[in-house]
C-alpha cells in the first residue's frame, strides 16, 4: 500500500499536530490572563485594524462559521469587549466595533502575540525562518486553506 517507515521516523503530519496543540495550548493560557478566549483574540486584532465590520465580513476573515462568531460576540458584548448595531441603510446587517475596554484588551492581545510569535522564533533566525514561513503557507495552501485575514493585512 504505502512505503514502509524507517524505525524512528515520524509522519510531518503527527509533528505538525504537535507544534498546533503547544501552540494553541500557549495562547489559550495567555489570552485567558486578560480574560478572552484564543478566538476572541482574533476578534480584537481584526477590528483593531479594521474599526468596524459587519458580522458576515468579520467570519468570513476569521474563516469561521457566522453561527461560530455569533456566539463568540454575544460573550465579548457581555463582557464589555464588543458592540453591535443595526446597520442603519440595511436592519439585516450587523456591524461589529469595540469598545474601549476593547480596544485596550486589542492591544493586550496584540502584545500576547508577539510574545509568543518570539517565543516560537527564538531559535529560528534569517533565512531558516523565511523558509519555514515559505514552506508552511506551501502546506497551507497545499490542503486547500488561504491565508488568514492578518496575512493578507500586514501592517
């Protein structure tokens, strides 16, 4: 069927699943330090960027379903992160912005991602880093993903 694995090799597939939970593991603790869930994050650096977006916009960058993100934002709304009003040339549409206390958690999340973005890089400099970039967006592609709304909006 398949080719036959030598002794002590891995599948990538298994290292990636690995290097995802670490990862994932990571910024749900450190999100958690200024009370959001990892998802949320992505919320605050999303409208942090865009000011304002409505609920389809905002899980279509987010790449998740608008029933997903619905939940997401009545819990950020609850907690003061969030507000969403009518769009007042269309009572179908919802736009999403934060609030000040938001926008301050924005920055918060902000900071968390750079810590952790230093932390996966620490021994990974120059060339080697670009590479790993190059051959992970080359993966990423490969199974059918696009890039993530932040990609796409380097600032």
């Amino acid at each position: 069927m398949g080719k036959t694995k030598k002794l002590g090799e891995k599948p990538l597939a298994l290292l990636l699943l690995h290097v995802n939970k670490l990862v994932h593991e990571r910024m749900r603790n450190q999100m958690k330090s200024i009370g959001v869930h990892r998802g949320q994050g992505q919320v605050l650096r999303i409208l942090g960027r865009t000011g304002v977006a409505s609920q389809s916009e905002l899980a279509g960058m987010m790449q998740i379903s608008p029933p997903t993100l619905t939940n997401m934002l009545k819990s950020m709304e609850r907690n003061g992160l969030v507000k969403r009003v009518r769009d007042t040339g269309d009572d179908r549409v919802v736009r999403v912005e934060l609030t000040k206390l938001g926008r301050r958690n924005r920055i918060k999340a902000d900071d968390i991602m750079f810590e952790i973005e230093k932390e996966i890089t620490a021994d990974i400099k120059g060339r080697d880093l670009e590479s790993l970039h190059r051959l992970l967006r080359k993966i990423r592609d490969g199974l059918g993903g696009r890039p993530p709304f932040e990609e796409n909006n380097d600032k």
